[in-house]
C-alpha cells in the first residue's frame, strides 16, 4: 500500500489489517515514530494486570521521568481486559462489543503538539477521502464540559455545527469523574478527552451521549483523545505534567466494524475467518453460535499472553489466562468437541495475524503446546469434578438443595458452571443455593479486586525525594555518609532511640537494596551516638532505605555516621548471585534456547532459579548442569562489568529479564569462558544485571544442585547451593553413606546393592507368609467345621480365625461355603491390629437373614466398617478388648432374628 493514502472505502472493504497499516502510515507522514507494541504484560508496573491500553508503555513519558529520542509515536497495541480492574469475561461472546483482547491504534505528542494538531488529525484520518473517508455527517464529538479550547477546535476549525457537538461534564459522581476525563487508573497521568462518536443509523436503538439512551447501540465511539494534563497522586491530587501531551485511542476492532459495513465486532473479517476455522474444526455450521465467538475471542488473548509469557497457573496473570483457556474449552465442549480442539485455533489466528505479529509465527509451536497441555489437564479436572458433584450429591434425596459452597467450588476449582452443576442436579430433583453460591462469587470477585490492587512494597509508604549513591560494588563500608532521613512508622522522625525499629536513609551507602533477585544486604550504621543493626535494605524511588532496629544509644538526622555491611553476608550472596548466572547459561546449553527465566532468588544461604520448561528435567541432564557450572568455576576467569547501550547488549546476546525495564544504558556481566563462534567471541554467560558479584568465578568454591521440581504449568525451580554450603551439604551426604554402609555392613559402592537385595528378599518373605497363612486358614477351615451350631434350627458356624486379614478372608470363606450347604457363617480374622469381618449366607436363608446385617451389627458393635448383600458382606474393625464379647454374644443376637 502507498504510504499516503488508502483504497477509498467506497472501492473496496478495507481489511482490518489494511485499517491497521493505513492508521500507521497516516500518522508516519505526520512525522510519527512507529513504536511497536508493548507486551502485554506490563514493564515493571505494579499497578496493572495487562496493559490494556495504547499509553502503558508511554506512561513515564508523559510524567517526564522517561526521554526519548521521539516526541511523536504510533501504535497498534496488544490489550487485554479481562481480570482486574476491567473484568467482562462473562460478557463475552454474547454482546457486539466485548473483547478479552484487542488492538488498540494510538498516535501520542510528548510534549510536542496539543490539541489543535490532535484534533484536525483525527478529523483527516476518519473523513479524508484518502484515509477513511467516513461520512462527515455521521460524526458526532464529545468535549469536556469546560473545555473551550477543544470545543472552538471542533466548532471553528473543523467546522462542526453546535448541535453536533456536546459537552459532557462530571457525570460519574465526583469531581473528574466523567465519561469525557480519562484516567489511567487511580493514579498516574490523566487529563481531559475529547470523543468521536459513529452513527449506525435510526435502524439501531440508542441516544446521543449525554442523553438516558446513551447505552445503546446507535452511537458508538471510535476515537478518544485525551489531553494528557495531570499526574493523578495517590491523595487525589492533581499534579500538572511537565508538558502537556496528547494519548490517542481507537479500537481496531469497532473501526473496521464501521467500514465493513457490519454492526458487530464478530462479523468484520478477521473474526469472521476466525469463527468459520472454529465451525470447521468441530465439523458444525456457523450458525452464529455465542460459543463460537467466545472462542474466536479467547484464542487471541491466550495465545498472545502465551507468547508474552504468561502461562496457565493458579495465581495472578496466570489464573486470568488458565480460566480464558477453560472458558474456551466449556464453550467447544458445548458445541460437541470430545477431545482437545482449541490448541489447533492457533494455526488459523497465525495466519489473520501472524504477519502484524511475528512473535506468533515464532511461538506457534510452543503456544500450540502449553494450550493442550491445559486442555488435557481441563479434561482430567472435568472428570474429577464429576466424581466431587457425585459425592456432594450423595446424602442428598430430591427435593434437597445443594449448597452453594459446593456449587461454587466446582464452578471455580474445577471449571463448573453453574449451569451445568444445575442440569446435573436437575435430573435427581435436586436444586442450587443460588444465594449462597452469588454469595461466594461475590466474595471471589473481592479477593480479586484486591489482587488486583498488587500490594505495593512497604517501602512505598516512605517517600523520600532523594537520591542515595551506591558505592556498594567496590566496597564493603563508607565510614563518611550522613544521616539524612529517619522514619518511624512511615513518618519522618528526628530521631531514633535504642529498642526502636525504623528507617535510615543516607546520602550514600554500601548497602546493596533488594533488587534483580538478590536479597537487601544487611550490616551496622554507627553514629557517634548510637549504633543501628541494618536488618534488610529495599529501594524506594531513588533512594536506598536501611530498615532495622537501634540497638544502642540513639540516632539523630544529619549526622555523620559509619556504614558497614556483613562481609561474610555479602560474600555468601555473590558466590550465590554469581552462579545464578552461571546456572542459567547452564540451562540454555543443555537444554535448548526456550529455557527462560521466570524469577530467581539469591540469599546468603541458597539460590533458586524459575524457568520455562515443560517437563522435569532428567537425573542425567541435571548431572551435566552442574558439571558445566563446576568447570567455569574452575576456569576461574574474571567476572567482566561493562556499561554500554542497551541495544549493543543485546547484540551482544546478554540475557534479559522479561518484564523487567531497562534504561538506555545497561550494566553487563560476563562470566566464564569464551568461545570463538563463527569468528565472534562468545561467553560462557552475558547477562545484563545490577547485582553483586564474585570477581572471579573461581571464588564460588563449588556448585551443588540439591532439587528440582515444578512450580506450576511449565515452570521448573532448580535449587542449589555454593561455596561452604554446597561443601556441608556434600559432606553431610557423604556421612550419612557411610552411615548407611555400616549398618548394611557393606562397602559404600556395595550399598545401592545391598538394600536391593534385601529390599527383593523381603518381597520374598511375605510373599512365603502369605502362602504360610494360606496352608493355615485351610487347615484351620477344615477343623472348623466341626463347630457348626444350630440356632433356631439355622445351621451356623461362628469362628474366629488368626493370621487372616481382608485379602485372605475371601479365599477362606470360599473355602467354608463349599463345604458348608444351609449355613450361615461368619468369620473374624485376626491380623496385627485390624480385624476382618465376613458373612456368607445360604441362599435358602437370605429369607430370614441377611449377611449384609450381620456385618454391619458387627461393625456397630466393633466401631468398624462393612456390608454388601444378603448372600456374600464383609467388613473391617479395629482389634480390641471388645472382641470377645460381640462374639460371646453373636449367638443370641442372631437367634432373636431367626426364631
Ligand atoms: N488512553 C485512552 C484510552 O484508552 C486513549 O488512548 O481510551
């Protein structure tokens, strides 16, 4: 397509992929730099479950903490709105509207154009014969009440007539609370908007912005900008931005709605192809289905999360994805899919969208792989909250209600409607708490709210404007800092007396704050007055906070003082972080590029490392790890820090964290050996990172894997241990073989043998106890027949017999029976502390007894278990003093049903 200009609409349909393009290059000739999209998981902002909207990743921009080398940019983004704050999951697939993920196409001024610019480029783009081209007539725009400036805009520049243009005021109950005041969230930059809204036409019901039809379906909105003013603070203050800027938005999805022609989102092309791909694959008809558009929906937000990283599990950004996955499958299962389908929706969103997002092409197999995976473990689920409704179910006769507590679980362990509970229930005249079940969604939906506020870091209560020195990585203690900042409770203080806990802030530390994984460093401040024992350190904003307790005398702001961090602490945390790095370069070798870190941790004492991989890792591949980790730290080659451009980094192929936000300059480890690779010097390791480290591998001492075991769908953690720990961790390995190897009076190679052996010998004896026990029950059976009593004229036999337990039991009642005509037995086994009971009774009598009774008096009488049916019952007890007696009386019991 040319690059100013677009097929005009009347031509020709426009595809929602030329839509995105167009948007892209109108505003590349406005002189725009195409950004691309952001991932939709957020860079490091704690106040956000999925970026769902175009400015996340501008956000500092506009609060003028970030620079770039741009002051114009667009955007297609990747959003996603479902959990959290924005949570319409339920709605979709049913509404035109709703979407788990969408694009959303955005043109953003840093501090560069306001809103004359913003507002005439909008109206090209939409009216322009060469872009859009939509009927100018059918537009209508919203202001800001008291925005005059946007409204002369519209009314004398554009041209608009006043009745096409209303102003909309604080009409969500407080102040800029309005449908024309845009927000971010609670906090963070926000300004006033200007709408564009699209008329449907009288055909479809709905009013004007502002009027009580507005909900309706007739005017809808295409385009917001938002004149970027405020930074919104946590007390609701309106703090104004450095610059003002502009953050606009248009949904990819409503504006090719528009120029298709089609009222829905679902029937415009992309989704079009999508939904007829998921008729196909479940061999039904398109018939409109809702299921089949909650499917053509989830496919794109899972398998873009997927791609972002994100995996099914039960937490978090995790738990959204698992339950859009599982939400899916209920809705395919519907439409009567038997066996995993979804996974193979991701060929056709590939091929609408592979070509915008390349990281879909990349993904595809592994996106394609960890959607079965949850398909499969879904189906297992499914089964197993059949069995769980079953067992709720059973003390329960028609008429009876289940409770919504039970309802509830099965909607959300095991992925249960509640529909489908209901139609279950349904069959056997059983009903559902419906209260009670709402009772507990709600309670649901308030944990959620809560999770979704992403607890903030303590350390975020103190705020302090300035800026600490790290002076960290070259030394141990600074014996020249100030105390400039003391806290108690979150408040500035003076001073801080001996027993009290607190904060110390200083102009420069050695203490290294919490951060990349690794722990707070701990240590002493000492003041002329008093001495205070570091217990953890944690950034907030700029500055480095010490958090401890004074442990003598007093300290007071704005003396000098002495910091002095624990060196063996500190040494320990090194050898730790350091072989962290190792570990993971490790992991890439020997199992393949695909490992990547998912989080690490790294104390004095241990390190641990998540990462991405499917399936536990081998006994063997594990032994290599760890080789290949020993080798560096022999190689003992010097740890290399560089500081250099973040690009020329990864250039370089230094591993980054995902998620994690780095700035245009980036500190750079390299550790271990290097190889020359295609005439380019390779690293064992290059990792960007800001934490402490051994200043030659060497200094690790040595590197001890001590387990590995999954954390959640497709996440492993391999914890290990180096230097002193990994050696006493060796050495009590090392003392317990020779333990073992006494006691087994064997050598130490011998002993994985030895306990062979005797473990087959053992297998052996009970094999031959049992077949001893067998001789004897038969034997014993043979002489029991000659206790057969009459009771009431029955014939009975009551015997007690040793060694038999309720395996064996059987065998000896059929032993009995086919000895016995006319009788009624019974037998009690005796074996260690457990008692076996069985009854057998003739068929000629289960018209006067029943074995099934027989058992169950005894079970009573015993505190046991048991029954069965009249002919055959069998039961279990515990071994007690009570014996005796039940039996004594047995005779008398039965002969008061008999006579
Ligand atoms: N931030 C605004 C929105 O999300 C405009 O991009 O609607």
């Amino acid at each position: 397509m040319s690059s100013n200009s677009v097929p005009s609409s009347s031509d020709k349909l426009l595809s929602t992929a030329q839509i995105r393009q167009a948007f892209i290059d109108f505003f590349v000739s406005k002189q725009h730099t195409h950004v691309p999209s952001s991932s939709l998981v957020p860079f490091n902002d704690p106040t956000l479950l999925f970026t769902n909207a175009g400015m996340n990743q501008f956000k500092d921009c506009f609060l003028g903490i970030d620079k770039r080398d741009y002051t114009r940019a667009v955007t297609s983004q990747k959003c996603v709105r479902a959990g959290g704050k924005h949570n319409d999951l339920d709605n979709v697939g049913y509404t035109a509207r709703h979407h788990t993920f969408f694009e959303m196409l955005g043109n953003f001024s840093f501090g560069d154009y306001f809103k004359q610019a913003a507002i005439s480029y909008a109206w090209e783009f939409l009216t322009s014969k060469q872009w859009l081209a939509l009927d100018a007539e059918r537009l209508y725009v919203t202001v800001y009440e008291t925005d005059n400036d946007a409204y002369n805009i519209w009314h004398n520049d554009i041209g608009l007539p006043a009745d096409r243009i209303i102003r909309i005021g604080d009409n969500k109950g407080a102040p800029y609370a309005s449908d024309n005041f845009w927000a971010m969230g609670d906090t963070g930059p926000c300004g006033p908007c200007t709408e564009v809204f699209f008329d449907h036409g009288e055909h479809v019901e709905g009013g004007l912005p502002g009027t009580p039809e507005e909900d309706g379906d007739r005017y809808i909105e295409v385009w917001n900008c938002v004149f970027m003013q405020f930074n919104r603070l946590a007390d609701g203050t309106m703090e104004p931005l450095p610059a003002p800027s502009v953050d606009t938005g248009m949904g990819l999805e409503r504006i090719s709605a528009i120029l298709q022609g089609v009222h829905s989102n679902y029937e415009i092309d992309l989704f079009v192809n999508l939904i007829n791909s998921a008729a196909k694959l479940l061999g039904i008809a398109n018939e409109g289905q809702a299921s089949l558009k909650v499917i053509a929906d989830h496919i794109r937000a899972v398998s873009f999360l997927i791609a972002d990283g994100v995996l099914p599990s039960n937490e978090g950004r995790g738990y959204v994805l698992r339950r859009i996955i599982r939400r899916a499958v209920r809705h395919g299962n519907k439409l009567g899919a038997e066996d995993s389908f979804f996974y193979k929706m991701v060929a056709p969103l590939v091929t609408e969208m592979g070509e915008a997002y390349p990281q879909l092409v990349e993904k595809q197999a592994f996106i394609e792989s960890a959607i079965e995976k949850e398909e499969v473990q879904f189906a297992k689920t499914l089964a197993q909250g059949l069995r769980l409704l079953d067992s709720e179910l059973e003390g329960l006769k028609s008429g009876d209600v289940l409770s919504g507590e039970a309802a509830f679980k099965l909607y959300d362990t095991y992925g249960f409607p509640v529909d489908l509970t209901a139609d279950i229930t349904r069959e056997r005249g059983i009903s559902i708490d419906e209260a009670g079940f709402d009772e507990h969604m709600e309670q649901q939906r308030q944990r959620a709210r809560d999770s979704g506020k992403f607890d903030v870091d303590y350390s975020a209560a103190i705020k302090v404007e300035t800026a600490t020195e790290f002076v960290g990585y070259e030394q141990l203690e600074d014996d020249q800092v100030t105390i400039i900042g003391l806290y108690q409770d979150g408040k500035e203080v003076d001073e801080l007396n001996e027993g009290e806990q607190g904060v110390i802030v200083l102009n420069r530390t050695p203490f290294y704050a919490e951060g990349g994984g690794q722990v707070g460093e701990m240590g002493e401040i000492r003041s002329a007055s008093g001495v205070f024992e570091v217990e953890d350190t944690k950034k907030s904003g700029q500055a480095i906070i010490h958090h401890g307790v004074v442990n003598m005398g007093s300290l007071t702001t704005q003396q000098p003082a002495e910091a002095q961090v624990k060196s063996n602490i500190r040494l320990a945390s090194a050898r730790n972080h350091s072989a962290t790095h190792l570990l993971h370069a490790a992991l890439r070798k020997v199992l393949g590029e695909k490992v990547s870190q998912k989080g690490s941790l790294v104390t004095s004492e241990v390190l641990r490392f998540d990462f991405s991989y499917d399936t536990p890792v081998s006994a063997r591949d594990l032994l290599t790890i760890e080789r290949l980790v020993n080798e560096q730290i022999q190689a003992n080659i010097a740890t290399q820090i560089e500081f250099m451009n973040i690009d020329e980094a990864m250039a370089k192929g230094a591993a980054a964290l995902f998620g994690e936000k780095y700035g245009e300059t980036v500190r750079v480890l390299t550790m271990g050996t290097r190889e020359i690779e295609d005439g380019v010097e390779k690293p064992f390791s290059i990792e960007l990172c800001g934490g402490l480290h051994v200043k030659r591998t060497g200094d690790i001492g040595l590197f001890k894997i001590t387990s590995e075991s999954g954390i959640a769908a497709g996440i492993r953690r391999i914890e290990a241990l180096t230097g002193m720990g990994a050696l006493r961790y060796v050495q009590q390995a090392d003392s317990q073989l020779t333990t073992l190897a006494n006691q087994l009076k064997a050598k130490r190679p011998e002993v994985a043998e030895r306990v062979q052996s005797m473990a087959d010998k053992q297998r052996e004896l009970e094999k031959e106890i049992e077949r001893l026990n067998q001789k004897i029950a038969s034997a014993q059976a043979a002489s029991l027949i000659d206790d057969v009593q009459l009771i009431a004229d029955k014939k009975v036999l009551i015997a007690q017999v040793a060694g038999i337990d309720g395996k064996a039991i059987r065998g000896l009642m059929d032993d009995m029976k086919s000895k016995l005509q006319d009788t009624i037995i019974v037998l009690i086994g005796e074996k260690g502390e457990q008692l076996a009971l069985a009854a057998s009774v003739s068929k000629s009598l289960t018209g006067d007894i029943k074995a099934g009774d027989i058992i169950r008096y005894l079970a009573t009488e015993l505190g046991g278990k048991g029954g069965g049916k009249p002919d055959y019952a069998q039961g279990g007890a515990p071994n007690s003093d009570k014996l005796a007696t039940v039996v004594a009386q047995l005779p008398s019991w039965l002969e008061s049903l008999l006579a």
